[in-house]
C-alpha cells in the first residue's frame, strides 16, 4: 500500500506578555536528635509560614507539596553513626500578585526565621490566551515559509495541511535557593519583567507534484 507523499516541518514562534503573578516554593526545615521532635518543630514553622503567607496575601493559593523525615547519619570508624533527624515541608505559593511578593516574602522570613529556605520564584502569566494566539500564527507562518521552500527545492507544492500538533513553552525565573535570614533585614525588592510564551506547531502537508491538481491554499 503506497503512501500519499507528505512533507512534515516545525515552525517555532513566541511573543511577549506580561505577567501579572508569581509563585513561590517555600520550605521549613528542622533538626533534632529525636525523630518525633525533629517532626513537630518542622510542623510548627510550616503553619507559621502558611499563616504569614496568608495573612500577607489573602488571595494566595497554599498547598502542601512535599513532607520528609531523614536520619543525618557520619561514619565513624568505618561505621554508620546517628547525628539525629532532619525534617522538612515543602509549601507552594501561588496565585500572587506581583505587588505583594515583597510583602509575601517578608512574611514568611519573619515566621521561618532560619528555618525557612526559599527554593523557587516563577512569573506567570493568568491570561496567555492573547500572546498565544500571536505566536501560534507566527509559529504557523514561519513552518509554512520552511515548507513552501523546501517543497520548491524538490520540485513540487504543498497542498493541503494534514496534521497539526502544538506545544507551548512558559520559561521560568528562578530564584537561588537560599537561607532566609539573609533576606530578614529588608523587603526583598521583585520586579515580574517580560516572559515570551513560545509555540512550537509540528505541520504536515500533502505534497504534490508541480502540475498536480490539490486542494491545498
């Protein structure tokens, strides 16, 4: 069974959009040479951090996203030794305006004091649907522009398109993970900046030979 002959191709593409919130990713992390202790000063910085935060920012989103008790062991003597037990809880932010990530921010260094460690600060943007739709046509235009040109190399033309499929790109602003109390002494100042929300469109079109009826456009 012989196939229609097709020409596939990616077209890349972004545009600009300002984002309008942020999240955070938080932790509280303890120390102590009982297991169950290490645990409940842990508990206790975590509900700290979560009530600054909310207190903070009302409309941010809390959860809980990852909870962890280890032994802190050193070889003594060609031995395993227990130094006692390290807890941690992971707290994810999100939903934060931009305006109130300073504040945010200070909050939970004032409740976590050296327990807190700040792992990530991602700008986002609520409402992509604009910017997407611009790169999503340039990401088109610029696929197409690659397949006209290699379909003229080859002697033929492109018909109809066949097959789409997209992916979206929204790139990160990391943040240095990083003892909290260096941050104590001010409001750590944050500006959200500019993000390109990239889109990439893998596009395949029937091919067709140069006098060849098609019902491409």
């Amino acid at each position: 069974m012989s196939t229609a002959p097709s020409i596939t191709v990616t077209g890349t593409a972004s545009a600009p959009a300002v984002p309008d919130i942020m999240a955070i990713s938080l932790s509280v992390t303890s120390h102590h040479p009982q297991a169950a202790e290490a645990f409940a000063l842990a508990s206790v910085s975590a509900g700290a951090v979560i009530a600054a935060v909310g207190s903070a920012d009302p409309a941010a989103e809390l959860s809980t996203t990852g909870i962890t008790l280890s032994a802190r062991t050193t070889w003594r003597n060609e031995e395993a030794v227990l130094l006692g037990y390290d807890a941690e809880t992971t707290i994810e932010a999100t939903n934060l305006a931009v305006e109130e990530v300073a504040k945010v921010l200070s909050a939970a260094v004032g409740a976590g004091g050296d327990a807190l460690r700040i792992h990530s600060l991602r700008a986002e943007v609520s409402d992509p649907t604009a910017a997407l739709e611009t790169a999503r046509e340039l990401a088109f235009a610029d696929a197409r522009a690659k397949a006209e040109h290699l379909s003229l190399l080859a002697g033929a033309r492109l018909g109809a398109a066949l097959k789409v499929r997209e992916s979206t790109h929204e790139p990160a602003l990391p943040l240095q993970r990083a003892k909290a109390v260096a941050m104590a002494a001010s409001s750590m100042p944050v500006v959200a900046g500019r993000r390109d929300l990239s889109v990439s469109l893998e596009v395949t079109w029937e091919l067709l030979s140069a006098g060849q009826p098609g019902s491409g456009v």
